[in-house]
C-alpha cells in the first residue's frame, strides 16, 4: 500500500477516533480543511472506499450507528481491542505525522529517540521476510573479533531498548543438531547494530507451523527468549513509582492487588530474564520485589554488584 494512502487512512480513523461520533457531512468538512483535502470535500463514494481499505489493511471497522445517533459513524470498539500491536504502532505513528505534515511549526518542537542501527538493514530483512528468502549474515558479536557468517531463516522482527532485532531460524544450529543428534534452540535473537552485512540468498523457506511470534516472547519482557515457566512476581512501588507502574505496565499480566497512602502492590506472571532484571534495576529505589524469594536474592546480588562499584 502505497505511504500516502496509508496516511490518509489513518487520518480518518484518527479524525473519528478524536471525536468518538461524526456524521459524513462533518468529516467531510474536516477533510476539506485538511492538508489532505485542499479545500475540496471528501466524496461519499471515496469515503465508503476508505472505510472498506481501512477495514482490510487495518483490521478497524468504521460504523454507522444510525439507531443511537441517527447517521454517525464511529470506530467498533472491538476493532480497537482487537487491533495488532504492529496495527497500533502504525496508527501513531502515521497520526504523528500527519500532524506534523499539516503543521510545519510543530517540525522541530517534537523530538523522537533515534534507533542507531534501524537504517541499515531493515529494509533488506523486510524483503527477505516479504519473499520468504533465506539470508546470509554476518554476525559480530561484542566479544568476537572475527565474526561469523551463516544463513538464516527471517521470522520476524522487534524493536526494544532503541536496538531493532532480527529473531531467524539458524540454519547453522539445523545442522549442527541434524549431525549430533541434539536439541538446541534453533530460533536465534540477532541485533542489527552488530551485523556486518547481510545478503538476500536465492533460497526460499517456509516458516514453521508451530512457530509462533506471540508465544515466542510469552511471559518475557524486551528481546531475551526464555523456555523457562512464568512464575508469579509481586512488585510493591512506593511514592509516584506507583503512578508509574499503572500507567505504563511493566507487562500485559500485570495486576493491582493493594494499594495504601504510601505505596501499591502489583502481581504478574512473566520469565525471570535478565531483560526483566534490568528493567527493575532502572526503577531505582523506587520499587521492590517481595516475591519469589529466588527473584529478591537475585536482585539483592545486582545491588551488592552495584555497591561494590560505589564503594572503589
């Protein structure tokens, strides 16, 4: 889909979004005085087009509710529920931009953090993902000084920590269990700021029916995949720390259980990882982990860690 239809396909579930109730007439009128518009009203046949594309592309139904309201469309609410995180991202995305495209003074009165290694290979891991092509990469690690280069399966991508990450299938591990009858993870977590070069191979691959994204990182908080089981973390936040934790949840199970003038306690389920570690290392003494006591001792080591640095 072309970035411009795109773009204005968010604009009108974005419009609607805005204003939870509009009738044609009305959108119309905001279409013509929108950059998009350029003073001409936006045609019943173009919009019902709109709605019909954003319904396919999107997944968002845009409904007529002429019973209630008589003739106003607004966003089906399960559409909203039900919507893609990659769906999501696109839609603010693009509502950013859209915004800044009609207002030339907000240019540089929005900042965005900068995502180093975005550029250079994203678009060829989209290809390959697109056409289903096996890649050769050339991977160095911060350890390694040579380097290694091996042919991959792109399954997908995520973006954590300003760092874009490329999850494949390694061919290399295929083999290596294939030849010694063993069993490591063939599924393997690549930055793409510690790729050298990448090239699309003429070879072509099917993704695993049983792969997928979703359960891969069930449980798990940034890009570190864990087969370990979930387990129940309890968290208690103290002073604004609190405020923090439900408005910006550290995961999707997350969960108030308590709360009192002084602090709150919130319970989930999640994978113990290193990622999760650090993410309430970043809360500072703002926050503590009253259970599992494996969890506390854990993070009890990170601290004594930290002091000691502290303490030269």
């Amino acid at each position: 889909m072309a970035g411009n239809q795109l773009a204005k396909y968010v604009w009108l579930v974005d419009i609607i979004r805005q204003y939870k109730h509009l009738t044609y007439k009305q959108i119309s009128e905001k279409w013509k005085n929108s950059d998009f518009g350029s003073g001409e009203p936006l045609s019943l046949r173009t919009f019902h087009n709109f709605r019909a594309g954003i319904a396919e592309s999107l997944g968002i139904d845009i409904e007529l509710d002429k019973e209630k309201r008589g003739y106003y469309y607004h966003i089906a609410e399960s559409s909203l529920q039900d919507a893609k995180s990659v769906r999501s991202w696109v839609m603010d995305s693009y509502s950013v931009l859209n915004q800044l495209l009609a207002d030339k003074k907000l240019e540089n009165r929005v900042q965005f953090e900068k995502i180093p290694s975005g550029n250079t290979w994203l678009s060829t891991f989209m290809q390959a993902m697109r056409e289903n092509k096996v890649v050769k990469i050339t991977y160095k690690k911060f350890s390694d000084d040579e380097g290694k280069t091996f042919d991959a399966e792109p399954y997908f991508m995520k973006v954590a920590n300003r760092r874009w990450y490329v999850i494949v299938r390694a061919l290399h591990y295929v083999e290596k269990n294939r030849e010694n009858n063993t069993h490591e993870d063939e599924i393997r977590v690549y930055a793409l700021d510690r790729i050298v070069n990448v090239e699309i191979t003429d070879k072509t691959f099917k993704i695993d029916k049983d792969f997928n994204a979703e359960e891969f990182y069930d449980g798990c908080l940034g890009v570190m995949h864990s087969e370990e089981e979930k387990q129940r973390v309890v968290i208690r936040a103290y002073g604004e720390a609190r405020n923090y934790m439900e408005t910006l949840p550290f995961h999707d199970s997350q969960r108030l259980i308590s709360s009192d003038n002084e602090s709150s306690v919130f319970e989930m389920y999640v994978k113990t990882t290193y990622d999760f570690m650090q993410h309430v290392m970043e809360q500072g003494d703002k926050i503590e982990v009253l259970e599992p006591e494996s969890v506390r001792v854990e993070m009890r080591k990170l601290a004594e860690k930290l002091m000691e640095y502290y303490e030269r």
